[in-house]
C-alpha cells in the first residue's frame, strides 16, 4: 500500500517501456519482456544504493520473485501499460502500489527462507504479498482500507496465490493468533515502531518499517529482535511512504 518514493534520482534506472499511446494492446511477451527489464532497473539500482543499504544485489531468489509476479495484474486496467516502471502508481482510494525496488529491498532484508511465515500491514493491491509468496510458506496481510482489501484478496485468490490471507483491521495491532512472526514488511510510515509488531516477532526475527524522522522526513528501518527481547535497529534508506493510520495509531500519540 505504501506510497514510496526515494530520494535518489530513478531516471536513469527506468528503461524505455510501451507506451500507452501504442494502439495495439500488450500481450503476455509485452509484459514479460518489460517485467524483464525492470529487474534489470532494480538491480542497476541497487547497485547504485549500496552505500545506503549495504547491499549491492539482491538474493536470486528475491529478484526470481520479481521477475516473476505479473506487476500489471495488481494495477488498474488503464495503468498497466505502465506496470513495469521503477515507479510507484496509483492504486485507488488515495494509495499506491510500491516502486518495484523498494518492494525488491523490503523482501531481500528480510532474508526470506521457505519456511517462514511473514506478516505484512498494509496489503494495498496485494503486489508485496504475491512476491513473498513466492518466497514464503505463509503470508498474513492486514489491510485497513476495507475496498482495497477485499479487492486484493480476490484478485490473489484469482491469481492463485493461496499462501496469502488477507484481513480488513488496524494493522497497527498486528495478528496475535498466528504470531510469532520469522519476519514483518509494514508498507506505511508509524510515526514509532509499534509495540504489538516487535512482540509478534519472532527472536531472531526481522522488521522492515518506514517510520518518521525529523524535519518531516522517514526513514526506512531495519528491526532485528535479539534473544533477550530486545531490538536493533539499522537506517536503511530515506523514503516516502502514505502514513499508518487507524485506532492503534491514534491512541498511542495521545
């Protein structure tokens, strides 16, 4: 769900595209061949963000998932000539399917194993929980715009991605009934890391969250949770993502 935009220049990352003035419709190999290429885009990037992540590639894995998951499905009909771009795109309801490379980042700093069971607040068009299924035993998604769930969850239904269960809540208190979590990706910005995500955490555990830093500005976290209970956290990344919103939020500023 969350609206990204990072504070790197992506021009010369984004390949040239079909455009959406061509008059003939894509076809699959249209797709495939511009799916192909924004992996190409993603791992061009990373490379140029490694100072920032530590990170100069993804894991095959990750970028397989990428390379993989039909982008274009989880957009509006009238966008997906553009699904491929390195880019964030509107997704309805004031929302936006995530850049390709933070969705690309968020997955490989999990460190996904098949085993695991990951939790992801903020469903939006269900793009994000399509790639860890692929990567994943389970994924838990939370989504708090009630139309935006239901839509993803039929849409990954229809796309037979079984491993994904979608629920309309308040992402902000997470799902205690199938925690512990081996990892959570929270696709809005918290102005704090929120107490029920790092108790749902497995130990060993690790948390991607954007969360608010000064002067208006957020910044992509790395949470690990240590044996004792306690976390680290690591500065990924500047971003910008749409606020976390709902009940949990609300009282916990108060």
């Amino acid at each position: 769900m969350g609206k990204t935009k990072l504070r790197i220049a992506l021009a010369a990352f984004v390949a040239p595209l079909i455009t959406p003035f061509q008059a003939t419709p894509a076809t699959d190999d249209d797709f495939n061949r511009e799916r192909q290429r924004m992996v190409v885009d993603i791992a061009a990037m990373a490379k140029s963000t490694k100072r920032e992540t530590g990170r100069e590639r993804f894991a095959d894995r990750v970028m397989d998932a990428m390379a993989k998951v039909p982008r274009h499905r989880f957009v509006a009909e009238t966008a997906a000539r553009s699904a491929y771009r390195n880019e964030p795109l509107p997704i309805g309801e004031g929302q936006t399917i995530s850049q390709p490379y933070i969705v690309a980042l968020s997955t490989d700093l999990l460190d996904p194993r098949p085993e695991d069971v990951v939790l992801e607040i903020g469903t939006g068009s269900g793009y994000q929980a399509a790639v860890l299924s692929e990567l994943v035993k389970e994924v838990y998604s939370i989504e708090i715009v009630e139309p935006l769930g239901r839509s993803a969850a039929e849409r990954l239904k229809t796309l037979g991605y079984r491993k994904v269960e979608v629920r309309i809540g308040d992402g902000y208190q997470g799902w205690p009934e199938h925690a512990p979590f081996d990892g959570i990706i929270v696709t809005a910005a918290a102005p704090f890391i929120p107490e029920p995500l790092i108790e749902q955490l497995k130990t060993g555990g690790k948390m991607v969250i954007p969360v608010e830093s000064g002067g208006g500005g957020q910044q992509m976290l790395l949470v690990e949770k240590r044996a004792d209970g306690t976390i680290a956290k690591r500065v990924v990344l500047n971003v910008a993502f749409v606020p976390m919103t709902g009940k949990g939020i609300q009282e916990r500023r108060r």
